[in-house]
C-alpha cells in the first residue's frame, strides 16, 4: 500500500524474535490494510532475522535506516526472550516507544516483548500481561490481553491471533 492517509505499523525483528508472533502480527495487521514495515535491529546476519525456532524472517529495512518515524501509528514488539532482551536494551527502541506513547500512538507488545515497555517506562500503574517467564520482572501483571491507554500487550504466541482482533 502507498497511500499516504493509510495507517501504517512498525514490527520490530531480531534474531531470537519469536517467529509466530512476528508472522501473525505482520500478516493480521497486512490483511486489515495497514501498511507494514518490518524493521529489523542488531542482526547477526544482516539479510534476516534468525528466530528462535530457526525460521528466518527478512526485514524491510534497518530500523536505523528509518528516518521519519512520525508516519507510524502503531510499533509492535513480538516475544522470544533472548529478542526481548536485545529490544528492550535497544536506546533507539526504548526512544521510540517513549516517544510514540507521549504522541497517543499504540505500542503493542506479545509475550517476553513486554519487557520493551517496561524499559521504556511507559506503562506506569497501568496492568500488563507477558509470558510468565517474565512476568518477575514486571508490575501489575495480569493474565488477560490488556488495552491500557494506548499500551497493548498479550501474554503468549498461543493468544496473538485473538490479540489482534480483541
């Protein structure tokens, strides 16, 4: 799609990223007519992502080769621990997702890819749900997907098809 009024989203990639959750989101998000840009960050190789189940996901383009990020209205950050570790460590991404949540834009997150919000300080006294490895690491966990403002997260790959449409 390139017409400028359409809604578009940012997926963020790397390798370990979980490749359901990055997979389901891109396609779900393409169906509705949004406009996808999948942006990959600290890749080993820099053609793909290497997910953690071995599944190799090729980006659009470097997130650091992204100049305008105001066009997007929605950034989402799929699971897969050792990605989730890597984003949310990311200055750029923890930037980005601070300055997305200032403008009223939607930050989504799945599973271990919570830990990003959490690093970005932007989900403060709001509920939160992640994969129950780490839900230690987070506060006002709950089991249920969450909307809170404009801060969207799910606990599993298992529940992104259903995240997406609740």
């Amino acid at each position: 799609m390139s017409d400028q009024n359409s809604k578009k989203a940012l997926v963020i990639v790397t390798d370990g990223s979980e490749e359901i959750e990055t997979v389901v989101s891109v396609s779900v998000l393409r169906r509705a007519q949004i406009d996808v840009t999948v942006a990959g960050i600290t890749l080993q190789n820099e053609n793909y992502a290497k997910c953690n189940r071995g599944v190799k996901i090729v980006p659009d383009q470097s997130l650091s080769n992204i100049s305008n990020f105001d066009i997007y209205d929605v950034i989402v950050i799929p699971g897969g621990l050792n990605a989730a570790k890597a984003i949310s460590s990311n200055p750029e991404v923890q930037k980005l997702l601070a300055s997305m949540h200032q403008a009223g834009k939607f930050v989504a997150a799945i599973c271990a890819g919570t830990l990003a919000i959490k690093s970005a300080n932007i989900n403060k006294g709001g509920k939160i749900t992640s994969h129950p490895i780490v839900k230690a690491d987070l506060e006002n966990v709950t089991k249920k997907i969450v909307l809170w403002l404009t801060i969207k997260s799910s606990p599993a790959g298992d529940q992104v098809l259903r995240y997406f449409l609740h």
